[in-house]
C-alpha cells in the first residue's frame, strides 16, 4: 500500500534539518552566521508588515530559517551516479549544468533539487554538486596517483545502498527505513579530521589545486557548506564583522532592486582546521564556511541574456576598490538598463510568473497571447514573480574562488562537457529554464480555464 510509505518532500526536509544539526556542530561558526540572519529576519519582519503578511499567507514564515542549499564534490562519476540515485529518495533530481572549468575550478557541476511547485513550496533544499575533472590536471602521473586514490574510497555506506535499492524497488520507504536512511545518508556528508594520504601527496595534490586535495585526500565529500536564506543580504554582509565572521570582499550577483532578480549570494571564509595525515603529520586544510542567499525572480532566455550582459559590461569596467559599498553602487549604475517593474518584466519577456484568476473576474472565449496583457492591465489576471530555484556560474566561481585563499588557478582551457558530465551522472540533466517555461504555462492554463469558467 503507497500511503504506508513517507513521501520524498518528507525524507528531504528530515535530511536538510538533520544535516543542519551536524553542520552547526562541527562549524560553530555556522551557527552564528544563522543566528545573525535569524536576528536581521526578524527585523526585516517587523518593520515591514506587507512582507510578512505575503509571507504569511504563502506560508513561507514558519520556513524562513530553514536552509535552502549546500554543496558538495565528488571525485568519479561512480560517486555521482549513486549520489544521483541517494538524491531521487529525496525527491531531488539533477537540474542544469554548470561549467566551472572556464573561471578556473577543474570541475563541472549540477544542483539536485525538487522540480514541482509543490515539492518545491514544501522544501526547495538544493545540493550544488560538483565532480572534479581530474582530466584538466596535466601531470598524468599526479591524475593516475588521484584516480588510484578515490578508487579505494566508498562514499557510501552498506546500509544507505540496501535503502536506495530499496526505495528503487517498491517506489518509496516506511517511516522506519525513511528514519534510517537519513542516518546514513548523512554519514556521506560528514567531516573526518583525518587524512586518507600522507602529508606529501596532500601537498603535491594541493599544490597542483586547493579543491584537487579537498576532494581527493578525505574519506568523503563532507558538505562544505549550508545556506540559509536572508531578507536582507546587505545588512548580513555589513553585520558580519560585528559577530566576528570575515565574510567574503562583496556579494555575489544582481544589485539590490525593487523587482529582485536570480540570485544574490555571499559567504564567511572557510575556516583553518587541523588534519592528522596517515603518515601522523599535521597539518591544516580550509574548506568549509557559511553562506546566504536572497533569490528574486526567475529569467528567461531573453532576461537572462540581458542579465549576462551586463554583468560582463560591469566586471570589464569594473572600478579597482573592490569594497562591496563601491561594487554595488557600481552594479546598480550598470543595472538601470534591467527593467525593474513586474509588468514590464512581463510584457517585455524577460521573466517568470505565476498567474491567478481574479476573483469574480470572467471572460467569454478562448484567450490569445495579446489579451494576457490587456487581462493583466485590466486587473482580471495577477501575475507573482516564479522564483529562480537554480545557481549562477559566474557566482558560483566567485563563492569558490573566495574559499580557495585567493590563489586563483589560471581558466583551464578545456570546454565545457555537459554530455560527458551526462555519462558520469548516468542521466540526462534538466533545462532549468525549460522548467520554469512549463511551470508559467500550466500556471497560465489553469488561470485562463478559471477565467473560462
Ligand atoms: C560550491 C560553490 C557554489 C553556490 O552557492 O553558488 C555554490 C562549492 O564551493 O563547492 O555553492
Ligand atoms: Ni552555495
């Protein structure tokens, strides 16, 4: 019977919320960072009563301290294939492709996360999981000695496999495997202090790339970092210091605007952390911080082409003190070319929404693409923005690039790969925007057929 069975949205929010708990005991410094956003949350509520009644009322308030991503990396595409297969328990498939390998990381990467409106609303946990290239290292003598290396690790455990197969075979698990799964899928993503290789080879592999030792040297792909969600991104970046966290020099992505757009991020540091290596050296390795994340509204094509080119017109110019203040005010210079009103994001195509029948509102007849404006002007459609679920590249190095001490590795010159990360992932990855197309038409159908009524 499928009702004895707990759902994938369920599984996936005890995995977040347990994960959270481990994260916060192994990075006390994690804790702070989510006290500090809990504290600016709040105060973001209480002086604006509009949001936290829209919050209210879409039922987000009792969620908003709660994560919204983390990330890993994995070192073979066997890791991958099974991380995939751990990820679907959860309800979390592979969406997009990101190449990181131009802005100098020798990986390539994907996000599992929900796909429906549903899922999502319930928990829209992500994972930005990234599989090292071990292609891109030139010494093939160094490649063979890493591939040789991750092939003596199980990221799994014995137990978390017979639950996967499990869940593939009768199409979910009871309360009491859900349980034990979280416990062990968890262990996949949990901190060990000790080394796998000997202090020489950390060194040689570090020396070739910071995130090469990181993903090589351990037991397993601890998670790096977690992610909650803020109100108010630029009071956390300007309050960070006050509780002593060095955050990253500026924040990642769009300026702050009326109408967010995608995605803005920024993160502390990683911190120094001691590690016995099994020759019984010591030594230090960084790689775990905190971030946040405030998201805006999906793009499509044409917004996201925009939004690309301006990033681009503004790093190019780019004034040379990089302190966020002057980063922002320079951004935001460059982004009045963005429309920054919903109804002309809509009518100009350059974003995502939502649609909803007005109530008491009507009309006679099938509706062309034409009378959507007039409806929305008349008031008799709403539109609210689609939130943009996925990442960004250009970010997404600036997040790497800021835990790898600044010792920036010059872009490999490889191109991208989507299929051969396909091969390793053993599926095929979603179009994020396709997705985010779907989801507005069955919006817009389901609102013209109320409308129909
Ligand atoms: C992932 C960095 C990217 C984001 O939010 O863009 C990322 C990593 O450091 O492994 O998490
Ligand atoms: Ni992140």
């Amino acid at each position: 019977m499928s009702s004895a069975y707990v759902s994938s949205d369920e599984i996936r929010d005890q995995f977040s919320s347990a994960m959270s708990a481990m994260y916060r005991q192994e990075v006390p410094q994690y804790g702070t960072l989510l006290s500090l956003v809990e504290t600016v949350n709040q105060e973001v509520l209480a002086a604006n009563p509009a949001l936290n009644s829209t919050l209210q009322k879409s039922d987000e308030l009792a969620r908003i301290n709660v994560e919204r991503h983390g990330a890993i990396r994995v070192g073979s595409a066997s890791e991958l294939a099974m991380l995939r297969r751990m990820f679907a328990v959860m309800g979390m498939e592979p969406v997009g492709y990101y190449d990181l390998a131009a802005a100098g990381v020798p990986v390539h990467s994907t996000a599992f996360r929900p796909v429906a409106d549903r899922a999502l609303k319930r928990n829209p946990f992500r994972v930005f999981t990234s599989l090292l290239r071990l292609e891109l290292i030139e010494k093939t003598e160094l490649q063979e000695q890493a591939s040789v290396i991750l092939s003596d690790r199980d990221i799994f455990t014995a137990n978390v496999k017979i639950l996967i197969e499990r869940f593939e075979q009768q199409g979910g698990l009871n309360a009491e495997d859900a349980e034990q799964f979280v416990q062990e899928a968890l262990e996949t993503f949990r901190w060990h202090d000790k080394a796998t290789v000997d202090w020489t080879t950390y060194e040689r592999l570090h020396d070739e790339h910071r995130l090469i030792a990181d993903v090589v040297c351990f037991r397993g792909p601890h998670i790096n970092h977690l992610t909650p969600r803020t109100l108010d991104i630029d009071e956390v970046q300007r309050l960070m210091p006050s509780v002593g966290i060095d955050p990253k020099a500026t924040i990642e992505g769009p300026p702050r605007r009326n109408c967010p757009i995608l995605l803005r991020q920024t993160s502390f540091k990683a911190l120094e952390e001691t590690i016995a290596f099994a020759d019984a050296a010591e030594g230090k390795h960084t790689a775990r911080f905190g971030e946040i994340e405030q998201r805006g509204i999906a793009l499509t094509h044409k917004g996201r082409a925009l939004y690309d080119r301006l990033l681009a017109a503004a790093r190019e110019n780019a004034p040379t003190a990089a302190d966020n203040d002057a980063h922002q005010a320079h951004l935001a210079e460059v982004f009045k070319a963005f429309p920054d009103d919903y109804a002309t994001l809509h009518r100009d195509g350059l974003a995502f929404f939502h649609y909803q029948a007005a109530q008491g509102a009507s009309v006679a007849g099938s509706v062309t693409l034409e009378q959507v404006e007039s409806l929305i002007e008349q008031g008799a459609l709403k539109i609210t923005p689609m939130i943009y679920e996925d990442f960004l590249p250009v970010s997404a190095a600036g997040i790497f690039q800021s835990n790898l001490g600044g010792s920036s590795h010059e872009n490999y010159a490889s191109s991208a790969s989507q299929q051969q990360f396909e091969q390793a992932l053993g599926a095929k990855v979603i179009d994020e925007i396709e997705l985010y197309a779907q989801r507005q038409q069955a919006s817009l159908e389901q609102a013209l057929a109320q409308l129909a009524g």
